[in-house]
C-alpha cells in the first residue's frame, strides 16, 4: 500500500464522522502534510474540534486537547519543573504540559491572555519549548490546530500578527447544506443509540501509521514546482504589498501585505494539494485552491476597506483575477 492510499484511507475515515465539511477535513490533511500549524475559525456547533479528534484518532498519534481560558497560565501548556524528594535528596523534575502531542488542539485560544499564546509560540515555530533553561524538543510529528469563535469577542484576547503569521492557514468553517444536516441528525441518532445499548463492538481497523505521514511528506518534496509557477506565487504575495501596480481598487483596501512566510505557506501547501490530487507537479489551480487560506489571516484591510464590508477573501479573489497567470 502506498502513501497516497494511507492518506485517501484516513480522509475516508474522517468523512465517515465528518458530514459536510469535505473542504474542512481537506485543509487539515493539507496542513498535516505540509507541516504546518492550522488556525481553525468558525460558528460554534460546525464540528472544529470534531474534525481535529477525529484526525487523531485514524491516525496513530499522541492527541492532546487545552481549553483556553482567561486564567490558564503558559506553565499549563508547557509544563514546568517539579520538585521531588526522595530518600531526603532532592530534584527539580520536568513535567511535560499537553503541548508535548503530535496533534494538540489549542480549543478557543481567544479566550486566553497574551502570556498564554505567547507560550504557543516558540514550540509552533521552533518545536521545541524552554523551561528553566533547559530546552525540550517536540515530538517528529506534531502539528498545533487553533480553534476561534468569530463573532463572540466578550472576554476575547484577539491574536497579535506576529502570532497568526506563524499559522501555516487560515481555516474557515461555514454551515454544511440541508441535505448534509439531515445526515448529521442521523449520525449522532445512531451514536447515541450505540452508546445507549449492549452491542457487539467489532474490531476497529489500524490507524494510519505516522510512517505514512512522513513518507508522504517526502513524495511531496519531490513534487515539481517550475520557475513560472514560483514567480506566480511570488507575484500574488508582492500584489499584496504594492497593489497599487495592479488595482487601484486593491491598493484603496489594503493596508499591510502578506510576509514572505506566505510565499513558503502558498508552496508548501499547493505541492501537498497536487500530490493529493496525484499529480507529481503544480498547476495555478493548486495555488488558486490554497490562496484563500494562506491570505485570510495574513492581510490587514484598511478601516475604510472593513466598514464597506470587504473581507481578505474578496481582496484575495480579486488579486487571483488581476495578477497574471504564467
């Protein structure tokens, strides 16, 4: 069996418990692959933190979920030195917080102070945290899924640029269709049903072996990626920066462009969407599927620009339509 096929089998699995939502379980396969770290934001009830456990529960791995709240502290992410005694001798012992998982789900990080998100910094972009002067590696595999609500901001600590740079994408959940409701009705009946009776549990199948992550990862490594389409994408980040050279619309819209982490996010994530599709090179129609997620949360839209009801799915839709293809 292949890479590609472990990977089709464990977005199989999770669209058996994810209904209407094939765009969300996509992206986070997307993020998985390309080894990056996802910000998760939509409506409560649309199956965020769902769609994150059951990633990690057809995969073998380690999953460790934080409920952001205003008291946390960062020592309850990370962990922290403990002191023991034993045999009157004593030591300071390092307890590892639930940071220290392959997949770790940060649940509502608005909700919790500065301080707090800052702890998340230094183990997303270095994989690796500090603690008493001693650094702790993160585990080969591990990849940190934010969740946020986006309309209730009462009690909220909105997230600094410098820390949503460092999401690899942007994910927005939307509301399933109506015929995709009525399946969720009846899966969670049967769930529920299950739970409520003696039944003859069958054997589960294997998870996904993290084998097959990494071996996918270095198949898409491989994924051919020509010069005019690495200048694509360098030209679709520099029209954020200098719109005015393309829409004199755009430039009235936007107020600060996207770094250079999103020309890397926009490669790495367009080879992982080729790869998925089985191709062993990129085509502007990866680019195009990614965009969306890479600018969303990496544009900063004037007052004017937000108070018309622009958003940076718009401005990225018309950057998409101004900016030539090779």
């Amino acid at each position: 069996m292949t890479a590609h096929d472990d990977i089709s089998r464990l977005i199989t699995r999770m669209g058996d418990q994810i209904v209407g939502q094939q765009a969300v379980i996509r992206d986070l396969i997307i993020g998985l692959l390309a080894n990056g770290n996802l910000l998760i934001e939509g409506l409560p009830g649309l199956a965020k933190t769902r769609a994150v456990k059951a990633m990690a529960k057809n995969l073998e791995a380690d999953y460790s979920r934080i409920q952001f709240t205003p008291d946390l502290l960062p020592s309850d992410v990370t962990g922290t030195d403990v002191y023991y005694q034993t045999d009157g001798k004593g030591e300071f012992r390092f307890e590892q917080g639930p940071i220290f998982a392959n997949i770790v789900l940060a649940d509502e990080i608005n909700r919790a102070p500065a301080k707090v998100q800052a702890a998340l910094l230094e183990a997303m972009e270095e994989r690796q945290v500090t603690v008493g002067g001693t650094t702790h590696v993160m585990p080969p595999l591990f990849i940190v899924c934010a969740t946020q609500n986006p309309i209730e901001q009462e009690g909220t600590y909105a997230l600094p640029e410098a820390q949503m740079d460092r999401f690899l994408m942007h994910v927005r959940v939307d509301y399933p269709p109506v015929e995709d409701e009525a399946a969720i009705i009846k899966m969670i009946r049967a769930e529920d049903s299950a739970k409520n009776r003696p039944v003859a549990v069958a054997d589960a199948p294997p998870p996904v072996l993290q084998s097959a992550i990494f071996a996918a990862r270095a198949e898409i490594d491989e994924i051919h990626v020509a010069d005019p389409m690495t200048d694509y994408m360098a030209a679709l980040v520099q029209a954020t920066r200098t719109p005015e050279k393309y829409s004199e619309e755009i430039a009235t819209w936007i107020e600060v462009g996207a770094s250079p982490r999103a020309s890397l996010a926009l490669d790495k994530c367009a080879r992982a969407h080729a790869w998925l599709e089985g191709r062993d090179y990129v085509d502007p129609q990866d680019i195009h599927a990614i965009a969306g997620n890479v600018f969303r949360h990496r544009l900063k839209l004037r007052f004017e620009a937000l108070g018309d009801g622009v958003t940076p799915d718009r401005v990225t839709d018309e950057i998409l339509e101004t900016v030539a293809l090779p």
